[in-house]
C-alpha cells in the first residue's frame, strides 16, 4: 500500500512546485520518495488496517439486510452473499481508497517538505532501476539546448546534477527598430497604389 501512490505523490509534487521541468521534478520526487520512506510507510500500515477494518464494517452493513432478506428467500442466499461481498469491496474502493490517497499525498508532502534530493540516493536509484536513470535523463535533456548531446547519466567524470532548473529564454535587446526611410512598398500599404 505504501507504494501504490508513488506516483501519484510525485505528481502532485510538480503540481505543488509549478516547475517548467516536469522531468526533473518527477525525478527529485522519487528521490524524495525513497528518503523520506519511514513516515510514509506508517502511514501506510495505519491506513491498511483501517482499509481492513472499513472494509468488514460495510460486510456488516451490507449483510444484516441481505441475511434478513435470504431469511425470507432461501433461494438468494448465494446471489446475496455474493451481492453483499462486492458491495463491501466497491464501497471501500470508493471510500477507504480515496482517503489513503489524500492521506498518503499529505504524508508525503509532510514527510518531504524542506528536504532536496540526496546525491546518495540518486546513486542508489541510478544503479537500481533503468526507468529511474531514463527519467534522469530526460530530466537533462529538456534544461539542454536543442543539439547540445546528453551524456548518459552516470558516465565517469559527470557529477550527477542533484536539481535541475531550467534555463531562462534569452531576451531580445531593447533597443529600438531603426525606422524605414521613404515610402512603403505597395505590398504593405495594403496594395494601395500611389
């Protein structure tokens, strides 16, 4: 369970950061993810058991009616029983679900909040996992210039980058257009002739 929102957690993180660079907020993310594991693996485990716990309470809500009603019709006991299980395990789908998912974001966003990216843990996950070191990756090539060739992360002699910004846009100079002597060409006067 503590893993089943890691994406959703690292999501709402470039929501929360409002960065250009999606990449590289998705990779300082997991990062984050992996160094602030303990809280959010509490959290987890306390919202399991109260998954558990919601989920016999809807069986319970659910099948008193339905032993009442398979009381006075024998013949749907099964179709009830089977009715009532479902039930339960839809409501909690509704319920239960979507307040660990709430849960397991603040968590998270308690649990990360301040810290930045441990080069540590970038080394730890570039050599773990392939997708971890292509999102690092992706992250570099979309700070790069258009032609600019990405080396691979992870090459000898290349520290890894711990946050990535992006670039800003160059900005024109302010000086004023030089002003055209003489008449305008036809064509701009909007086909005017003189």
């Amino acid at each position: 369970m503590s893993t089943t929102y890691v994406d959703e957690a690292v999501l709402s993180r470039a929501y929360a950061r409002r960065e250009e660079n999606v990449w590289a907020v998705a990779r300082d993310g997991v990062v984050l993810y992996a160094q602030a594991w303990k809280p959010i693996l509490a959290n987890a485990v306390v919202l399991a058991v109260l998954s558990f716990v919601e989920f016999l309470a809807f069986l319970l809500i659910l099948g008193l009616p339905a032993a009442a009603v398979a009381a006075a019709f024998p013949g749907l006991g099964l179709a009830l029983a089977i009715g009532v299980i479902i039930g339960a395990w839809m409501l909690k789908l509704a319920v239960s679900d979507a307040i660990a998912l709430a849960a397991t974001l603040l968590a998270y966003h308690r649990a990360t909040d301040g810290l930045e990216p441990d080069p540590e843990w970038v080394a730890k996950l570039d050599a773990a996992s392939d997708k971890f070191r292509e999102l690092g990756r992706k992250a570099v090539a979309a700070v790069r210039p258009a032609g600019v060739p990405v080396a691979p992360v992870g090459a000898p002699g290349l520290e890894p980058e711990p946050h990535l910004e992006p670039q800003p846009e160059p900005q024109p100079d302010s000086q004023p257009e030089p002003e055209a002597s003489g008449p305008l060409p036809a064509a701009l006067e909007g086909g005017r002739t003189q």
